[in-house]
C-alpha cells in the first residue's frame, strides 16, 4: 500500500511537471508569434513623404490622416488618400482638407508606393475611367501647386493632369495649364477632355490604355477686352 501511494505521488509530481512545460512552450510559442507579427506590421508601415514649405518651415502645425478610397486594383492593392488638416497659407484656406498623396498598398508584403516623391501638390480632382469593358479602372487626377504665389508674375489658377494605371504603375503628365476643365467623357478607348487654358478653349484626346496624349486642339478663342 505504501509502494502504491509512493507511485501515485511520483506520477502526481510528474503530470504537474508536464503541465508545466507545457505552459511555458506555449507561452513562449505566442511570444514568437507576437514578435512575428509585430515584425510584419513593422515591414507594412510606411512614413509620409515630406515637403520642405515655401518658406523653409519644416514646424507648421499640421495633421495628417490616411483615408481609404473606393477605388481598388484587380490585383487587391487599395488606394488611400494622405489629407493634412491643418494651417492653410498662400491657397484656399476653406478648403479644411487637403489631399496630398496617393498611397497604393499590398497586402501582399510589396513595399507601398506612394504617387508623388514629396507633398508639394494638392490633388483636387481624383477620378477612375475605363478603357473598355474587360479594362481596369485608370485614375485621373488633376493637381495643383501647393504654394500659389510660387508661380512669380502670373496670377492665374492653373492645374496639371496626370494618368496612372489603379496599381500605381505608369504615372503620366497628359495636360498642363488647365485654368478650368469644361467636359471630361470617354470616347472608343480614349479620354475625351474639353477645358479652358488662357484664352483659349481646347479638346484633347488622351488614350487610356497607352496613357498618352494623342491629340490636344483648339477649338475656340475667347477675345478679352484690353484698355
């Protein structure tokens, strides 16, 4: 009887000895994994492009905030918006957010990529058209100076247009000096863009799938009466 007490003691102490070996392999599992996946959201995280001001200031007070679009690629990469929120100078100040960026993002572990090196335009029109029906989406987006009164002697508002693919790839400057833009449709493939640059009133036809300028007439001249 006392050999069978003294087993059962034995196999007590060894089961508690188990249970806790076993306790700490798991801890030490879920601190592993813990590790891994903070060092997965290390390699994700991605820091704003930064944009000396007009006057050298790097210490404006601003707020930055990364928003999701609607807009997404075939391959799963999403486009974010980077929007400050902050002391507005030399543009619109009621305008109470500014698009700055484009972000495209992979879950994938692709290194994001953001559309422009720096933050030194504002991106008023962000718009997606289609080549064709079996197409993905191309964005348009047309841009404007982030400090007017860089544009020394020349007092008009005036904004670029770009093409890029949804992806982020193929970045392309299509029209320059858009004072306003008048239609935008799509016409057998092609971007078919009315607008209004000086005196003059244009049309260009830009294709989406080449992403390039084919065409960009005049169709009228609008006379201004000097004194």
């Amino acid at each position: 009887m006392d050999k069978f007490i003294v087993h059962v003691q034995r196999f007590n102490t060894l089961v508690i000895g188990l249970g806790l070996l076993l306790l700490v392999a798991f801890a030490s599992w879920g601190g592993l994994e813990g590790a891994k996946g903070w060092m997965r959201s290390e390699k994700k995280s991605v820091e704003a492009p930064e944009t000396t001001g007009q006057d050298g200031d790097r210490d404006r007070k601003e707020t930055f905030s990364l928003r999701p679009t609607e807009y997404s690629a075939a391959d799963g990469a999403l486009v974010f918006r980077l929007q400050s929120n902050g002391e507005s100078r030399a543009y619109d100040d009621s305008r109470a957010m500014h698009t700055r960026n484009l972000l495209f993002f992979r879950e994938s572990g692709e290194k994001p990529r953001w559309l422009f090196p720096d933050q030194a335009l504002l991106l008023s029109r962000i718009e997606a058209y289609k080549s064709g029906a079996g197409d993905e989406d191309t964005l348009l987006i047309e841009t404007e100076p982030r400090w007017r009164n860089e544009l020394k002697g020349d007092s008009r508002q005036t904004r670029d247009v770009y093409l890029v693919r949804m992806d982020g790839s193929g970045l392309q400057k299509v029209l320059v000096g858009v004072e306003q833009t008048l239609s935008l449709k799509t016409v057998k493939g092609h971007l078919q863009i009315v607008y209004q640059s000086a005196d003059a009133v244009r049309m260009a036809r830009i294709s989406l799938r080449e992403l390039q300028t084919k065409s960009d007439v005049e169709v009228a001249r609008i006379e201004t009466l000097r004194k």
